[in-house]
C-alpha cells in the first residue's frame, strides 16, 4: 500500500488574502477556487514542482482568537539564495539563511503567511544518508 501526501490544509482567518499570499507571493499555481457548499469555500493551489497541494478555506477561525498552535510547512529547493531572492521579488519576507547542520540539507529560511503559520525553505541538492 502507497500513502501519498498529496494535500495539505493551512487554517486561515482570510480566505482571500491567503489567496493572494499563496499565489501572487509564492507562486503557487491556482488548482480550484469553489464554494461546494454555501459558505463552505475551498481554495486549492500548488507550489511549481511539487506533488502536493496547499488547500485553504475550509478551516477558518476568527482573528480576534486564533489558534494557540500554527501549522508548519516546509518546502524543499536545490537553492536556497535564488528561492529567496525570486520570494523577496514577489515582496515576501524570508529570514536569513540559517545553516543548522553542514552537511546537504542542512541549510534553511523562514517565513510565515498573513496568519502566522510557520514554513521553511530547506536547500536540498542530494539526500544524503538514507536510502530511497
């Protein structure tokens, strides 16, 4: 039996403003924007090259009393300093690399979306120490 992870869902107070963050910031492709229910709207999007999909809408909550834990995400590229650069040119705002380990894989940046939920860019150009 394969288990894929295909879709992840990121809880956010502004659907529309994800939106924006997701597709207009970081460039992910816009899969789907429907409302298969009255008020019960999905936004479907995907980083460029990946197999798995960010969804957005159907966990809400209100800014006024969010959540106690964010979610974190992490996306992986072959380099860090033109992922950063091509992010910051679409006005998003990514720390500074921070090398945590010196071997591959071991180098990352953050940044969060317009509710706080936490992702990293890890630079990884071979996987090194495990077999796939």
């Amino acid at each position: 039996m394969d288990y894929k992870l295909e879709v992840v869902v990121v809880p956010v107070s502004d659907v529309d403003a994800a939106k924006k963050f997701y597709v207009e910031g970081l460039g992910f492709r816009l899969d789907a924007d429907t409302e298969p229910q009255p008020g019960f709207r999905v936004v479907h999007m995907t980083p460029p090259g990946s197999s798995c999909s960010v969804v957005v809408g159907p966990v809400t909550y209100d800014p006024a009393t969010p959540p106690a834990h964010r979610a974190n995400y992490q996306l992986v590229v072959r380099d860090l300093a033109a992922a950063r650069a091509e992010l910051a040119g679409r006005g998003v705002e990514v720390g500074e690399p921070q090398r945590m380990d010196p071997r591959d894989g071991g180098t990352f940046a953050f940044f969060a979306d317009p509710d706080g939920n936490g992702w990293a860019l890890q630079e990884v150009r071979e996987y090194v120490g495990a077999t796939l």
